[in-house]
C-alpha cells in the first residue's frame, strides 16, 4: 500500500514561491512515476507536472518555466518548487504515484495553495 503524504502548502502573494514535499513510503519508490495536480474551486483536476526515477520531467504549458518537479529517490520524496505564482493557480496540490509495473495509482491527501494579496 503507497502512502503519500503532502506538505507545504500555504498563502502566498501573486509573484511569489512555495514549494511542495510528498513523502512516499509503502513500496518501492524507484519503480514509481511521481506527480502533481491540482484541482481548483468548482474546476476538474488538473496534471502539473510528472518525474520518472530517471528524472525526465514533463508539464503542463502553463506551468513551464515557473515550476519545478524533482525527486530524491534517497529519502523517497517528490518536490514541486513554484515560482511566479498567479491567483488563479489557487488550487489543493494533489502528490500521485503511478506505478511503472502495473499503472496503479495512488493519491495524497492534497496541500491547499492559496495565491492572493
């Protein structure tokens, strides 16, 4: 059973930086394809962006350039560093993990980032 458990979300100012941590633990962590998503207010989730254990990253467009997904596979933990954050990026950040084995998927409980003056 994968166990993900989000931290660092917050309130933050339009422009500013926060940067997100999920701790896997349960299974094998290099065999997992970690992500981000978000779900805003009365929106659908959303995909922000992925990490294989060889570190190839992928991410939605509106986040390129801003964002940036990385993992430490020595302490089975998944980041998500954003920059240049926007209001309308107001949004719980959901931590997956995908397994490259059998595509089964796991969720965290989600951290709520809140962008606003």
């Amino acid at each position: 059973q994968v166990q993900l458990v989000e931290s660092g979300g917050g309130l933050v100012q339009p422009g500013g930086s926060l940067k997100l941590s999920c701790a896997f633990s349960g299974k094998i962590f290099s065999i997992y394809v970690m992500g981000w998503y978000r779900q805003a207010p009365g929106k659908q989730r959303e995909l922000v962006a992925t990490i294989t254990n060889g570190g190839s990253t992928n991410y939605a467009d509106s986040v390129k350039g801003r964002f940036t997904i990385s993992r430490d596979n020595a302490k089975n933990t998944v980041y998500l560093q954003m920059n240049g954050l926007k209001p309308e990026e107001t949004a719980v950040y959901y931590c997956n993990a995908k397994s490259v084995l059998t595509a089964m998927e796991s969720w965290g409980q989600g951290t709520r980032v809140t962008v606003s003056s």
